[in-house]
C-alpha cells in the first residue's frame, strides 16, 4: 500500500515548464458547504473544495474545540476534504475545527495554515475571544505548541476550549461563550489533554471578562517527592537522581562520603553492607546493594572561576571519585619553575596554591597516576589551561530601581549559570568570559537562594521572576551597564 502511494504521488507530480515560476501559493478554499461559518447547522458531514489537489498531512494537528467526542472522520480525496461528524454537538455552543498545519497542495507541499471551519446549531456565533502568550517563566522564552485551555470548572484543568500557541508564542481562542472560566496552559508532552506532573504548566487564573490579553508564564513544578532514582551503578557507591532537595539525605546504616549536585548526588561508601538504608524529610527506604564490579578511573576537572582564582589564590581541582593520596611531584607548572604544593582539602577537592610569581596565563600539568583513589583507582594525565589576566574578561554594572528586598541576579549562557549573587541597589560582575548572556532577577522570599517554582494544588504562587530581555553581549577589558526596574 506505501509503493501504491509512493508512485501515485510521483506520477501526479506536475513540473512546470523550464523557465517557469515554481507554486509557491498554498490551496485556496473555493466553497465549504453548509457555508463558513455556519449558524443553524444540522449536517453531520461538513464538505471543503480546494483550487487544486490537496493532501492532509500532520493530521494530529486538527482539532475541535470544545472536544466533541467520538471525534469526526476527516478524508482527502482530490480537491475535497470531507468532515463527518460522529459526536451530537450540543446547544448553545459554538464549535471551532482548526486545521493548524495539516492541508497541503499535492504537488510542492505547500501549506494553508490555520484554517479554521466554524458551526453552531444556534442562530448567532459565540464572539468573545482572548489572546496573549505564552513563555517559560524561568528563561523567558517563547513556547511553541503550548495548550492553552480555558475550563468552566473551576476545579478542573481539563479544557473546554482550547488551542495551542504558535512558534512566537502567541495564542488566540475565539467564538467562546459569555462564562466565567479558569485559564492556564500546559506544555501536553503525552497528548492527553490533561496536566500530568513533570510537564510545563502555568498557574490558573480565573477569568471573568474576555475579550483580553493574559500572557502565561509556564513553569515545573516541584514534585512532592525530589528523589527520582536510586542506582548502585558503580562499586562502593550510590547514585542519587534528584530534583531540587529542601533537606539532606541521610544514610542510616553505613559510613562514607557524600558528593552533593544540584540534579545528581554521590555516597560512597566504606563497608559491604547487603543494602544501604536512607531517610529523606522523614521518609526512610532502601536500595539493594549487587557489588558491581565496575569501578570508575579518577577523572578531574577545573572547579575555580578565574574571580575566585584571582580573589583567594588556590585552584581548586574536582574528583568524579573519593581521593585518599596524592603524589605531589606529579603536578607541574609548564610555563614556572615553581613547585606546585598541591592538598587534599575533602574526598574530592585537591588545592593547589596561587605563588606571586606564577604567570597569569600558565598550564596545569597533572600526569598520570598522580591520585589515588579509595577503590585504588588512578588518573589519566590531564592538562588544565589556566588564565586569570583580568584584561581578558569584562565587567556587568547592574543598577535596580526594584523596591522589593531579598533579590538574586543569576547571569547565565545557554548551558550554565555563569554567576548568582544577591543584589541591592547596584552591583559590579566582573571576571565575565567574553560572549552573549542573559539576566534574571528573583525575589528570594523563603532565603534559599533559589527560585521555588509555584504549587498547582496548593495554589501557592512562583517567586516573582524578572528575565532581562535583551541579549548581554561582554567585551574583554569593557565594562557595560543595564537597569532593572
């Protein structure tokens, strides 16, 4: 059946004359019947001529809203697409079937975008409407095919009306009834129409008068319970997958080192116990312990920020993996005759001091065995580029005229959070690597130093969050100012 069609659409091909424009123009509807929009409607089948031969591609992108279930029957054929409807659309509503991207022309492709056919079995279409956007709360960016749905439950985030917000974020839902309704939106990543935990969503918010403009900032929320996984991957160790933790996790039944991350934490352990115990917020359970024989080869990496370099003259170097000896005549300078006096400040932090007379630019020459691991494992030879030459970076003057106490700026690039502190009234970051950034600014109420995404159920708010709309483009040796208000 695929060849069949394969070579059909082959054949139905038209190639223009040499010389000849290509169809650049997407179907044209010549007729819809009953008419579009439709008042009085009493078909079940819904008829839409085209110009020229069409075809339904996307088909998950047609929709009707409200939902009018079972869902119709949609067929291509030729230069028609005929709707039956298999559902009893109810009184006193009015329907709306958005094609979004799914008709095409059959010979280049081309796509009439959101055409939308509109019916009511009444005597007049609903008319009110609301539009506005939709983006991520924490980086402010536009969200792309978000559910934004408005309920009249009040106690329901199933939506009645719904659509999906376009590539710049933007969303319009129209020919809706004069109600009172709950607005929100949801980032629907398994097509259910309904919010499930761990999608993006926005907090609801009740709508009495439409025909407005609501933008919607979606945000995750925090699970009820942080400890996704629990691994024992590796031998003598266990593998904590975690989202944000309010509160340490304790191992009740062994001895050890902890390796904490913001998404992922370590414990390596001393003993061989059969399982290893731990209690989260009062919360106790336990993970089987199966000795693997795989053990993990020392790797490292630069932990100090040229600023910390620069302001407490160490270097700090991190271990995947709990350090128990260290060779110091293994470490070198490649551009000094100074000696590099390196310690072991924790399991997994080796320091190396900072002489007056060490070159601002220099390499960090860490060869091969130098540590020693608790499992007796050793390093690969590793070369550190380091370069601490302030002339090199730039300068971020941040001046506030935001009233509110309590405030953290986070500088951030695509992949990491380039620098966090408080702010005041003003600040000055400097040490910033050349290269585009963005800012936000959040109001820190409960003084963890983070930003707490709101509770859906708890109908507790997200912290106020500011994102600087534009880019911040840092110059080396320049220093340059924004505002915040």
């Amino acid at each position: 059946m695929f060849l069949f069609f394969v070579l059909f659409a082959s054949c139905a091909n038209i190639i223009p004359p040499d010389g000849g424009p290509r169809d650049v123009s997407p179907p044209v509807v010549t007729k819809t019947t009953p008419k579009n929009p439709s008042v009085f409607f009493e078909s079940n089948i819904i008829t839409l001529l085209f110009d020229e031969y069409i075809q339904l591609k996307n088909r998950n992108d047609i929709r009707i809203s409200p939902q009018c279930n079972p869902p119709p029957e949609i067929i291509a054929k030729g230069k028609k697409i005929e709707i039956k409807l298999n559902c009893l659309p109810d009184e006193n509503t009015t329907y709306t079937i958005n094609f979004g991207k799914s008709i095409a022309d059959l010979n280049e492709g081309n796509i009439l975008t959101n055409f939308k056919y509109v019916f009511s079995k009444e005597g007049a279409l609903d008319s009110l409407f609301i539009t506005g956007r939709v983006k991520d709360l924490y980086f402010n960016d536009n969200l792309e095919g978000a559910l934004v749905g408005l309920s009249n439950n009040m106690d329901s985030l199933i939506p009645y009306y719904y659509t999906f917000s376009k590539k710049d974020g933007s969303f319009s839902l129209k020919n809706i009834k004069d109600d009172k309704y709950l607005l929100f939106s949801f980032l629907d990543d398994n097509n259910n129409f309904q919010y499930d935990l761990g999608e993006l969503i926005s907090m609801p918010d009740t709508i009495q008068n439409l025909n407005t403009t609501k933008n919607l900032g979606l945000f995750y929320e925090e699970p009820k319970h942080p400890i996704i996984d629990v691994k024992n991957n590796n031998k003598n160790s266990i593998l904590f997958e975690h989202n944000i933790l309010k509160d340490s996790i304790i191992i009740l039944n062994a001895q050890g080192f902890w390796k904490i991350g913001p998404k992922s934490s370590v414990f390596w352990f001393n003993q061989s116990p059969n399982f290893i115990k731990y209690q989260y917020l009062n919360i106790t359970d336990s993970i089987a312990i199966s000795s693997p024989d795989y053990v993990e080869k020392i790797s490292l990496k630069l932990l100090s920020e040229p600023y910390q370099m620069h302001a407490k003259k160490v270097i700090n170097i991190e271990a995947n993996i709990p350090i128990k000896n260290l060779i110091p005549q293994n470490f070198s300078w490649s551009l000094s005759p100074d000696s590099v006096t390196p310690k072991i400040i924790n399991p997994f932090i080796v320091q190396i001091p900072i002489t007056p007379t060490l070159k601002k630019s220099q390499k960090l020459i860490i060869s091969a065995e130098a540590l020693i691991s608790h499992n007796n494992q050793t390093n690969d030879s590793v070369t550190f580029y380091i370069d601490y030459n302030q002339e090199k970076y730039g300068s971020l003057k941040i001046k506030s005229e935001i009233a509110d106490t309590n405030l953290v700026v986070e500088l951030f690039d695509d992949n990491n959070i380039i620098r966090k502190t408080h702010l005041k009234d003003s600040l000055l970051i400097n040490w910033i690597p050349p290269g585009n950034y963005k800012l936000r600014l959040f109001v820190d109420d409960n003084n963890n130093n983070q930003w707490d995404a709101g509770k859906i159920q708890n109908g507790i708010a997200s912290e106020k969050i500011i994102v600087y709309p534009q880019t911040i483009k840092i110059k080396s040796n320049w220093e340059i100012e924004i505002i915040l208000d």
